[in-house]
C-alpha cells in the first residue's frame, strides 16, 4: 500500500477528530458570571450623652421644676460645654437638685438644652428683678425684732403694712387736755403685699422641691431640742405696686411701719386704698372725751366741788 494515501487518511481523521472536539467546545454553555459587591465594614455607634433640656415653653422669671424639664439623649459632638450633662443617675440627680427652684433670666421655647447662664438662684445678683413680676416693685422698709413678728415673717409670705404716726409735729396744737393723745394714730396703708426678702435672704420665694432624706446622725441631731436664737432683721424688700412703693417712701419718714403677717388661707385681693385710721380714744373710751372741771358750790360759807357726769 502507497504510503501518500494512509498519510491522507490519518490527516483527514485528525481534522474530523479537532472540528469535533471544536463543535463540541462551541456548543457548551458559557460559564455563570460571578458578582463581587464589596460591602463596608459595620461603623461603630456615634457616641451619644444625656443632656437636661426644656421639655415645656418656660417664660422669662418662671422657676424650673420637674415639670418643665427633663432628660434628652444627644449626640456627643453637639453638646457644649456649659450644657448640663448626667453621664450617671447620681449625676443626672445633683444636678436636677442643682437648678430646681433657679428661674430663667429668659424665655425658652421647648427643646432648649439647659445652659448655666441662662438660670439665676436665689442669692445671686440679678434674682429679685427676674422674679420681679411686670408692673410690680420691689421697696425696702426699715423693721426689727417687733416689727417683723419676732422673725416669724418669712421671705414668700404675705402681709400687710401698718403705718404707727406718733410725733408731735405732724398735727397742728390741740387745746383739748388731752390732746397729746391725739397725736397717736396707727393705720394700714398696704394691703396684701408679698415679702421678697428680710436683709439680703431670699429663702422661700423659690419653690419646695423637697429635702434630700437626712443621714442618721442628721435625723439624731434633729430629735435633740435646741433653743433657736430669734432672728433680727433690719429691712423687709416688698413687692408692691408703683402706687403703694410712693406711699412706703412717705410712710417711712413719718413714723414706724409694722408687718402683720397674713394666713396663707386667706384669699383677699390687694388694694391700694388705705384702711381708716385707728387713734387712741378708737382704743379706749376713757379717752373718747376729756375729764370735765370740777364745779364749785356754794351754801352759805361752804364751798363744795362736785365732778359732774362723764359724757358717753
């Protein structure tokens, strides 16, 4: 056999064989497409802190309590450093005890944070004039020990005021024998007022918010009676209106103001009027009319003195 043709036949039966294997290789499917999506890594939580905030609208001069403010989660990075900030509960505590009972130097809409500057306490300058409400005055007067109940008047409380008239010059000469009691009169120009502060102690204008519960020595040392030293005050500051503050002015220097301390049940409105005045034969009617002189009888030699009827 040639050798020409086997070469021909094994050249065809490779070529058959590679369009075979080449067919073959065309008709399979292509391979699925896999995706990479790169996904980022889980941030950490930005760190947030709890800041004390108007929870309700507060008015300029309105004190803070528990039912205008309350605690709000924020982020760390907006909060400043005069905000009031309570990592623990015992923080988040002293401070409430801290600004409970101040007043807003400002108006404050809801969702303030609380800042220092913005509150004012009792004691501090600038307390009274915020407290001070529109169309009122505050009006120190003179006081002591008598004067202001024994020290039984306290800042917050209302009282009225009773002017005690008793020199000589502020009435003309009287011819009645009796006449110096005349000169003697009390009566109350101010009614209803309330006591901002006697001296410079504003304790009690603020509200109560409460007492922290007393250490077992403390309760001790309370249940031991001790005599406490009456309190001696040398002016009482008074909210009153512009009226009453000329009047105060006056009164002042024409005699002795004295304090009655008003019952806190007692509902009365203040007046601007003031009441009549009281003098002493209002006190005693022994004084309501001088002694009449004796008349002289005459019976012969005898003279006799009879004191005639006292008139009523």
């Amino acid at each position: 056999m040639k050798t020409r043709p086997l070469i021909l036949l094994a050249g065809a039966v490779t070529l058959a064989a590679a369009s075979a294997l080449v067919a073959r290789a065309l008709m399979r499917p292509a391979p699925p497409v896999t995706i990479v999506k790169e996904v980022p890594a889980a941030s950490a939580p930005a760190p947030t802190l709890r800041v004390l905030t108007i929870d309700r609208a507060v008015e300029i001069g309105e004190f803070i309590t528990s039912d205008n403010v309350g605690w709000k989660v924020l982020p760390a990075d907006s909060v400043h450093g005069d905000q009031l900030v309570g990592t623990t509960d015992a923080d988040r505590h002293r401070l409430e005890r801290d600004v409970f009972g101040a007043v807003a130097r400002q108006a404050m809409p809801a969702g303030t944070a609380l800042r220092r500057p913005l509150l004012v306490k009792a004691g501090e300058p600038g307390f009274l004039s915020t407290v001070l409400p529109p169309g009122k005055r505050a009006v120190s007067i003179p006081t002591s020990v008598v004067a202001s109940n024994a020290g039984l008047v306290s800042a917050g409380d209302r009282v009225d005021v009773i002017l005690n008239l008793n020199r000589a010059d502020l009435l003309p000469p009287s011819t009645d024998p009796n006449g110096s009691f005349n000169l003697l009169a009390a009566q109350t120009i101010v009614h209803n007022v309330r006591v901002l502060a006697l001296d410079s102690t504003t304790e009690g204008i603020a509200p109560d918010m409460g007492a922290e519960a007393p250490s077992p020595e403390d309760a001790a040392k309370r249940k031991t009676p001790t005599t406490q030293p009456v309190k001696k005050h040398v002016s009482a500051t008074l909210e009153v209106s512009p009226e009453d503050a000329e009047r105060l002015a006056l009164a002042r220097e024409a005699g002795t103001l004295q304090l009655a301390l008003r019952g806190a049940r007692e509902t009365g409105a203040a007046t601007a009027s003031a009441s009549s005045p009281t003098r002493l034969h209002d006190v005693s009617s022994v004084l309501k009319a001088a002694p009449a002189a004796p008349v002289a009888s005459y019976r012969g030699a005898t003279v006799s003195y009879e004191q005639p009827a006292q008139r009523p």
